[in-house]
C-alpha cells in the first residue's frame, strides 16, 4: 500500500463552508455543471484577471502561529513613558479572557436589531455613563475612532453650529496633541476653515472671526491649567469650545464640564485597552443635552419594548448617513464598540474607589520622580500636573545623553523642544511601580553623573494643585459600578449580557454588504500578544522591527490584490478610508494646480458615507441616476462628466454595485471620467466579491479603500473595530496620509487618524488570514462566496422576487429581495426581521439600499447545512405571510407582527393569541433544540427618541417595582 504525504489541515478547508459534495449539489440546484461554469456566467470576461494572484503559499496554522510569534519577537518591549494620550494600562484578565477573546462578543453585529443586542447596547450604556460622569457633561456618544477624529467631529459640529457670520477660523492651544492638531487641520483644510495655533493664555477670543477653540487637560506637556475664565470669555464672544481630557486624571481633576465646557473629547486608551501600537482605542465625545440631536457618532439610549419594558436601542438613528447623504456634516458610520465595552467594563470591574486610587498612585510617583529629579539638579516646568514631568534641559547634547542612556536600559521618554529648550517628557501610568521610578532616576544620575539614591514610597502625598482644579463632585455612583468587584461577580455579569447578544457563534448573520464571515481563532490569537499590544505608537521605529515587518507584507500584498502601486494602512475605518481615498485625488489635483476641480459624481444608489465624505472633503456632490435594472444610467453619467469637465474631480462608485450586480459597463464608465480629467474612487465594500477574479486596477479605477473587517476577517466586534485602508495608483501615492511625528514611507499629507498606522495591533488578523489562505485560497473563498449567494437565490426566488441580477441571470456575492408587495396585506420588511429572530437568525440588511427590501450576503464561510437552515425559515416566514395575505391570519394579531417572542410572552396563564405559543417561539425543530432567546419584546424606538435617555437609569428608578407584566403587551402601535 502506498501512502501519499500532503498537509493534512489545509485552512482554506476550515475557512470555506460547503464540502466537495455540498459545492456539487449546490451547482445541480443552481442549473451548472461547475463552479467555473457560474463564474464565467457571473463576472464579465473584460474584468477577469489574466493570472493568478502572486501571494505566498498558504501556511497550516500551526505553522503560521510558528512563523509570527518570530516576526512579533522583533519587536522589542520598552518600559514607555512617552504619554501623549497613550499609556501602559492592565486589561483584567476577567475581561481579556470573555469578552476580548471571546467570539460571542467579538463576532457580533451592529446593533441594529436592537431586541437580540441587549448585553452589548447595556454594556455601551455603561460606557456612555462613565464618560458622562467623570466629563461633567450631560450627553455622550458610544464612542469614536480615536482622539484626533474626535476633536475633529466636535470642529465640524461647531462650525455648522455657529450663528457668526464670515467665521471661518478655529482657535487651537499650541498644548493640544501634535497628533491632534495634524487630524484637525487635515480635517478643516478642505473646508475652508483655518487653524490658529497659538497660547491659550494670551488668545484673542474677541477676533470675530473665530467660531470656536480646544483646549489639552493636562495639557500635551502635562501642566494642568484651569481653563474657567477662558470659557467664559469664549462664551461672551460666541465662541464654542471643546477640552480634550485624559480620563483617569478626571477622577481627581475638575471635570472640564464644571469649567463650562461645550464638549469634551479624548481616548478611553488608558482604561485597560493595549497602546496596540496606535489603536484600536475607543475615542469619546461628551457636549450638552442643547447638542444631543446634532452630536456625531451613535448614541444608545433606553426605550420601551411592546410589553412596557426597559429596551436598549440605537437612539436618533435618522441622522445616519444614508438618510443625510451630502447634507451630513460627519461621514461617521461605525464605533469603536468592542473596545468602549472593554472601557466601560474595566469601569463596572474596579469601580470609582479603585479607579481614582489608580489615579492618587500614578500622581503620587510622579510627586516622588519630581522631587528626586530636582534633587539631582534638574528644573521641572510644570507647577500643576497629573502624570507627567516636562524636564528643562541645559542643552540638546544632554537630551542626547539622556536618550542614550533610557534606551539602552529599555526605558522611553518624550524628547521635544519647547521655548527653545531641549526637554524631556517623562508621562507615569497605571503600571508604573517604585521600583520603576527607581529606573528612571538611575538613567538621569548616571548620566548627570550623580551617586544613585534609593527611592522611597511616600505612604502620603499632599495634592498642592489650587482648589478650583480639586474634583469635589462624585462619579460612577449607579450601582452597575459598585456591583462587580469580585471576579466571581464580573464574571457572571459579562456572560449575562453575552447571553442576551446572538452572534456568529449562534447562527449565520446574512448582512448583505456587511460580510459577516469567519473570524478564525488562530487570526485572533495574536491580537492580545504583549509583542503586539506594548508598543506605543510614537515609540523609536527600530524598536517595531516585527510592526514594521507586517506592513511592509500586507501593504505589499494588498496591491497584489488590488492592482494598485501603494497602499496606506492609517484609515482606521471604511469611512476614513473613503475621506484619505478622496484627500489623495484632491491632493493630485491641487498639486497640478487644478484647485477648482471639486465635483464628486456618485450614484445614487451609493451608500450614504460617499457623498458625507465627499462634501468633508470639500467637493460638491453630483448625483448620477440608476436604471430600472439598479445599474448606473451611463447615458446620465457620460452627460455630467462632459456638462462638468472643467471641475470634475471624480467618480466614487461600488463595485459590485451595491445592488449586488456586476455590472458590464464598468470599464467605459472609467474610462469617460478619465477621459474628461477626473479620477475613479471605488468603495471597497463588496471586495469580497473581486478578490482573485478581478481587481479595483483592472476594472480602471485609480484609488479603493478596503474594508479590513469585512474581506480580510477582522470581526466586526458588535459594530467596530474596522480597518479601511486604501490602495492608489503610481501618480496618486504621494499624497497618501502621513503623520506629524512618525516618518511613514516618506508621505508628507496630514494624518487622517491620530496614530501613523491606524489600528495597528488588529492588521495581525488580515496579515494572518492572507498566509493561511494564500493566493489559491483567497481566490477559492470569493468562488464560493458567489456560489453561496447564487444558491440562496436560486432557492428562495419562488417566493421571493430576487430584485437584481446580471445580464446570465446570476447574482454576485450578495442579492436584494423583493419584499414591497407584502404592504398590501400590511406586512412590512421590519416584520419579517423581528420574526428571523425567533428562528434563531439575525435579520439581512434592511431597506438598504432599496427601502422595503431585504439584502443578503451569505459569504463563503458558511456551510450547506447554515445555508439551509436559513433559506427554511425564510421560506417558512413567507407562508406565515401567505396566511395573512389569505386572510386566515389577522392584518395585525399575528405571528410576525408580535415577533419577536420572548421566553416571558408565552409563559402566561392566559394565551389569547391567534397563534400557538409553539408556532410563536418553535417554528422549526432547529429552533426547538437550540432555541436562541431574544430577552425583550419588539422595541418602541419612536418613544425612545422622544425619551431620549442615553445613561444608565437613575438610582432612584433602580428599585422600582418589577417590571410590568408580559399581559400589557397589546403588540406594535400602528
């Protein structure tokens, strides 16, 4: 007997869902003889690629876990005290363990069917209630991209705020973040809005042209400054302003809404979230109650379901971007949910006593570090700080000194020049011990050579800040955070919560545009690495050899992907790849002096980020029709493009069409705005749909942004993080975004985030699912991902009209269903999502980008068996429809109409429903055995956002008396 000898754990196989003998079936009730049959029916031979992609081998995971442990071994972990809103911190082991590594959290969805997200929305509760709180502020979001784009938001807020006339310009303390005012004047710049740098202490708020100001607390080099008189002189001058706050010096400072302050941005880095090397991180932003209907960015609040019950929801949701378009004056259309729900539950597990004594440690060392530096001679700049130390050196050969001497003894400091003299910023943190401090002394003794002293602890430290600076007010009050101190207690929480979200881990979620797919576990084991996570982002570039080693490969293999010449990894998230993708072609043609080249065509059908990032970018958007058949209306486009040659600046188009269709005139759509001076941006949403078949190069476009967490596998994480970075042709990378104090590649634009590479410690996931699968796999994936959705279709079409296809009668990746119809026997979409919910699914994307219809998108991770499992219950849902349409159902008294059922709707002495309670909660046998729960009945937004209630409840509603019973639930209002 012979024995062949091949890897026997091929990942591809653990990636892709259907087995050889599902692929073969599925290709019989599609009507193909092969996959390469229905590839040849599906994408247009003028697109396809001519060779494969030139990727390297696909690796086991064992043998790539092997690989990059080495690559992560070049970089080299330093003791930073660098600061500039990044600091060493502890992420719990509790939390680490069940919430960051733990897929039912890490795999969710967006919450937009709010009945089965009730864990996460109540954890992003409790995040928005901690910045509340210790802000001083009245109203927060639930989180932002980063600290940058943050302060960034509040700037366009104000400005579309202000009743000044001809105010164009925007006050910024020089102690702002260097990183900070980069995002910001990269942000103001296309706008027409200018930045006036300078002192806080000497500003001329009377200068009618202002709109508006931000201050640093503690400021960039650490000095504490009460900032109450400069608000209200600001005030008295119509002048909006904006503090960005470090949040663990809140516990002891003065929160800046006790200032007066408008609004108050910063980073939730330092609660427990790794430095990561610049990100993910959960930005913050928290204004006035005046501003809730204007503030950017999502915010959770408290409504009612059907029964009268407290419901969590996305609140004011018709502010987002789809609605907007080009009047929204933020492009923001995701969060950074999965590390604000790490914040807030480092937050809920120290609770306020722990978390300011967190605060009294780390001001104390730095009181002992400041007496034993000026022991040794050396002047101290700040009168009041928290954290860190700014140290006036006698000349730059000392600094030199000094940095040699901290590096080779594995310490980093901030090494700046201020007033014209050399310094060193030395920011503590949460880690930061005696001895550490013992460390930091010896580096300064030796090279001031100086005998080195034993450094104690203090017991006590006296605060010598002034009173007005001294927090008085309480924080953190509500039981949530004075209720799970112990393990034992934490632990029991998070999987309280964990059990009320349905996730991958449960079932499919079929979002159509979304790509909700595999999130392998080997991709994710990296992630929480210390060689991955303890790195600042500012740190020496030599010191991230393994960093910058994943770059160098994942840029490389991008543009392979993509056919582009450069890729920029900074956009932390598809939105912000759009708004650097459309700052690169304004950037050429600014440099060729076509300055007035500003109009952005985009279609119609385009998702609503395109026109709000177009309009951030200062062009004015022209909308281009679509057909009956959902596809562009060349006609229409070929005659805006000639009726706006002399202005036009580009085309932004997805491909495939969002509709979920390759359409056949791609090529000469490109090629007419090239032809009359513009250049091509193509959304990169639907990538997962080209990757190995064709490519954003070939189809003709000349810049793409690539959704990280949808193609290339990092999870979702209930609504972020994302990675959006962009790929360009030769003559368009020079004005890729760079970065204020980290040299990246050379590129000189302004940063678009506050970090040089974005979300850096999550790039390990896509670097890690590009080797596993390789060039042959990756290709393979986007085959079965089109044979997954051509399955469904071919299924489900009876029953319901598949709106769009291709010219063979075949859909790409993704399809819409027709679902419009069912009005007439008063089914709406929404019905048919909350009834998916009680057959265990989460429901496709609704009435995007067609109202009143469903889009589905099944990727190539799941298998035969999912698939059937869902098309059941979507057919099984259509003869729940057919029984209303017959009139044996009531128009409102039935089973969709009440969905979802929750465990409390049926246990009732006194079932009156027209509907068996097994119809209710057990449609399939699937739902009978492994029965997902959703925790409340159908939610009453209306009654939420005219309630707006986005923090915690009030203690005293706390202990109220229960909850009213399931009896009182008459179903939805009409």
């Amino acid at each position: 007997m012979l024995l062949k000898t091949k890897p026997a754990d091929v990942f591809v196989d653990r990636h892709n869902g259907p087995d050889e003998a599902a692929v073969a079936e599925m290709l019989r009730v599609i009507g193909v003889e092969s996959i390469d049959q229905l590839i040849d029916e599906t994408v247009p031979a003028a697109i396809r690629l001519k060779k494969p992609l030139n990727l390297p081998a696909a690796l086991t995971e064992r043998a790539f876990l092997a690989k990059f442990k080495g690559i992560a071994g070049k970089n080299k972990l330093f003791k930073n005290y660098i600061g500039l809103g990044y600091h060493d911190t502890q992420l719990p082991a509790v939390i680490q363990r069940n919430i960051l590594e733990n897929p039912g959290w890490y795999t969710a969805y967006t919450p937009y069917q709010a009945e089965i997200a009730q864990g996460r929305l109540e954890a992003l509760i409790n995040y928005q209630t901690m910045i509340i709180d210790l802000t001083g502020l009245e109203i927060a979001n639930a989180s932002l991209l980063d600290e940058g784009t943050a302060a960034a938001e509040t700037l366009h807020m104000f400005h579309s705020l202000s009743k000044k006339k001809n105010a164009t310009r925007y006050f910024v303390s020089e102690q702002v973040l260097p990183q900070t005012i980069d995002v910001l004047r990269t942000r103001a710049t296309p706008i027409g809005i200018e930045l006036v740098v300078g002192d806080h202490r000497t500003a001329d708020l009377t200068d009618e042209t202002l709109f508006g100001a931000i201050l640093q607390y503690p400021a960039a080099d650490g000095a504490v400054y009460d900032y109450t008189d400069f608000i209200s002189k600001a005030h008295d001058n119509n002048l909006f302003v904006t503090v960005a706050a470090d949040l663990l010096s809140l516990t002891l400072l003065t929160p800046p809404g006790e200032m007066g302050a408008d609004a108050v941005v910063g980073n939730s880095q330092r609660f427990g979230v790794p430095m990561g090397y610049g990100g993910p991180h959960a930005g913050f932003l928290a204004t006035k109650d005046a501003f809730k209907r204007v503030i950017p960015g999502r915010i959770i609040g408290q409504s009612i379901d059907a029964a009268g019950n407290k419901a969590y929801r996305m609140a004011l949701q018709t502010r987002e971007q789809h609605i907007r378009r080009e009047k929204a004056t933020s492009n923001i259309c995701t969060a950074q949910v999965l590390l604000s729900v790490l914040a807030g539950m480092y937050a809920v597990y120290h609770g306020p006593q722990r978390i300011r004594q967190f605060a009294s440690n780390v001001h104390a060392l730095a009181r002992t570090l400041d007496a034993e530096l000026h022991a040794l001679g050396l002047e101290q700049a700040n009168e009041f700080y928290f954290d860190t130390l700014d140290i006036q050196l006698e000349s730059k050969e000392l600094q030199t000194a000094i940095r040699t001497e901290a590096e080779s003894a594995g310490i980093n400091f901030r090494y700046f020049e201020q007033d014209g003299t050399a310094r060193v910023g030395i920011s503590l943190n949460q880690n930061t011990e005696i001895e550490d401090v013992q460390d930091i002394v010896a580096v300064f003794s030796k090279v001031l050579g100086r005998d080195v002293r034993q450094v104690a602890q203090a017991d006590e430290v006296e605060v010598t800040w002034t009173d007005n600076l001294i927090r008085k007010s309480e924080y953190l009050t509500h039981p949530i955070f004075n209720s799970h101190h112990s393990e034992h207690e934490m632990l029991r929480y998070m999987k309280q919560l964990e059990n009320k979200d349905l996730s991958l881990a449960h079932s499919m979620i079929s979002l159509g545009s979304c790509t909700m797919k595999l999130n392998a576990t080997a991709e994710m084991i990296p992630v929480t690495w210390p060689e991955i996570g303890g790195l600042h982002p500012f740190a020496p570039r030599e010191q991230a050899a393994g960093y910058t080693e994943i770059f160098h490969d994942l840029e490389k293999w991008l543009c392979e992907v993509t056919g582009f010449d450069a890729v920029s990894l900074q956009p932390n998230s598809g939105a912000q790849g759009e708004y650097a993708g459309l700052l690169a072609i304004k950037g050429y043609h600014d440099a060729r002096g076509d300055q007035h080249r500003n109009v952005a065509l985009i279609p119609a059908s385009a998702h609503g980020t395109n026109p709000a990032s177009a309009v951030m970018a200062g062009m004015t958007v022209v909308v281009v029709k679509s057909t009956e058949e959902g596809n562009i209306d060349v006609a229409d486009l070929k005659a805006k493009a000639e009726q706006y040659a002399d202005r036009l600046s580009c085309l932004m188009v997805t491909y495939p069409s969002t509709h979920g269709v390759y359409e056949e005139t791609i090529i000469d759509i490109c090629a007419t705005i090239h032809q009359h001076g513009g250049r091509v941006y193509m959304d990169g949403a639907n990538m997962n749909a080209q990757v190995g078949l064709t490519s954003p190069a070939t189809i003709g476009a000349d810049v793409c942004h690539l959704n990280l967490h949808k193609t290339f596998c990092i999870p979702h994480g209930g609504g972020g993080p994302g990675v959006g970075p962009i790929g360009v042709v030769a003559d368009l990378a020079p004005y890729l975004s760079g970065h204020v104090l980290v040299n990246a590649d050379g590129r000189t634009a302004g940063a678009v985030t506050s970090a040089p590479w974005g979300s850096a410690s999550i790039l390990p996931i896509s670097y890690a699912y590009i080797n596993m699968m390789g060039g042959e796999g990756l290709t393979q994936a986007t085959r079965i991902a089109i044979l997954n959705a051509n399955y469904i279709k071919a299924r489900l079409e009876e029953h319901y009209p598949v709106l769009y296809t291709g010219s063979n009668g075949r859909c790409a990746h993704e399809m819409i269903l027709e679902c419009r119809h069912f009005k007439k026997a008063g089914i709406e979409v929404e019905d048919i999502a909350k009834r998916l919910m009680d057959y265990g699914f989460h429901a496709p994307t609704v009435s995007f980008p067609v109202a009143g219809t469903l889009m589905i998108e099944p990727t190539e991770s799941e298998s035969k068996e999912e698939l059937d499992r869902f098309i059941e219950a979507m057919i099984s849902i259509r003869k729940e429809i057919a029984e209303v349409e017959a009139g044996r159902a009531d128009a409102k008294d039935n089973v969709l109409k009440h969905a979802p059922h929750t465990a409390a709707t049926v246990l009732v002495h006194e079932w009156e429903r027209p509907y068996s309670r097994e119809q209710a909660v057990y449609p399939t046998d699937y739902a009978r055995t492994y029965k997902f729960w959703p925790t409340v009945s159908r939610i009453d937004s209306a009654y939420g956002d005219r309630n707006l209630i986005c923090s915690c409840t009030p203690i005293e509603q706390y202990t109220d008396a229960e909850e009213k019973l399931v009896e009182t639930d008459k179903g939805p209002s009409y």
